[in-house]
C-alpha cells in the first residue's frame, strides 16, 4: 500500500474472516460464531462483535458480547441496576454478587432464543474507498470504532482501529521494529 491507494479497502477484514449471522438465528449459534475467531496463547477471542444479515444478505445489524450476555442471562439488567443501597460504597460498590445464584441459573434454557430481538441496528457504514485518515476522523467522531464496509450496497468487510493503527504503525510512521 502506498499513499496512492490508502484507502480503507486495502486493510478491512473481509466478511468471510470475520462473524456474522443470519438474524434468524440462535444464541447458541452466536456463542459458537464468537468461538471460532480465536487467536493467541490463551485462545482469547478475537472479536467482540457480530454482525447480523437478513435472509437476502443484507446488512440489518450488529450483536455484542454483552448483547448476548444479557439475551442468555436477561436478570444481568436487573443485578447491574440494584441502586443505592446503605453501607460502605466503597467496599461494596453494588449487591450484584448477591444475585448470582439466582441469575445464572437459568443461563442455559435461553440458548434457542432467537437473536433477532437483541441485535442492534447499523448506524454507521463507510465505503470501500473512503480514505484512511478520513475513515480514522468519522470513527472518532462517532466514538464508533468497528465499523462495517460496503461496496456497491453490499457488506464486504470490517473496519476496526487496530487495522488503522496497525497501517499508521507500520506504513505511514515507519516506526522500527526491535
């Protein structure tokens, strides 16, 4: 790549390398997308986000990991919003380990539910051929850095700024590597 061709294409993920779903689908099969992008040592995730097609293979929306936490666990909204409560708020900064028998029991019984209802939509797409810096100005502004990639209408890719950063580091800056 050089400063002719900086464009976004150029360092997105492609679709087929990264997770995504029909919006028919369940949550189990969201947790077993999730689990095939793993990478390093420790076999971490690679990814925190999905995104979600329709059934002619259009972009409808994108599931987090704690999108999906909460469709397999509903009760999590209501142990993360105990409120104020009397005593040392520093020690205890909420009651939530209170509510973890109750809320993790039935952790197993959600994983047919459909991930239609959790799926957030799309709010910010870029083309292809959108400039890097321009793409790194628009993510910044939107405080939205994962952010899907089209060409012609269609979906062909991610763009996140761990790429941004990793073409700034490397081509761009030429910092050397020890």
């Amino acid at each position: 790549m050089n400063n002719e061709t900086s464009v976004i294409r150029d360092i997105i993920i492609p679709l087929d390398r990264y997770p995504h779903l029909n919006e028919n689908q369940t949550l189990q099969e969201a947790i077993q997308a999730f689990m095939a992008f793993r990478a390093g040592e420790q076999d971490r995730l690679r990814y925190a986000e999905l995104l979600v097609v329709n059934d002619q293979n259009q972009l409808v929306g994108k599931l987090s990991l704690i999108d999906i936490l909460h469709g397999l666990v509903p009760r999590l909204v209501d142990a993360s919003g105990s409120g104020k409560f009397e005593g040392k708020d520093t020690e205890y900064p909420n009651l939530a380990h209170l509510y973890e028998e109750k809320t993790f029991a039935g952790c197993g019984k959600n994983q047919e539910k459909s991930i239609k209802p959790l799926q957030r939509t799309i709010k910010f797409s870029l083309p292809a051929d959108t400039p890097i810096l321009k793409a790194l100005v628009m993510m910044t502004h939107r405080n939205d850095f994962n952010v899907p990639v089209t060409e012609n209408g269609n979906i062909i890719g991610v763009l996140r700024l761990e790429e941004i950063f990793n073409a700034m580091c490397t081509i761009y800056c030429s910092l050397e590597q020890k």
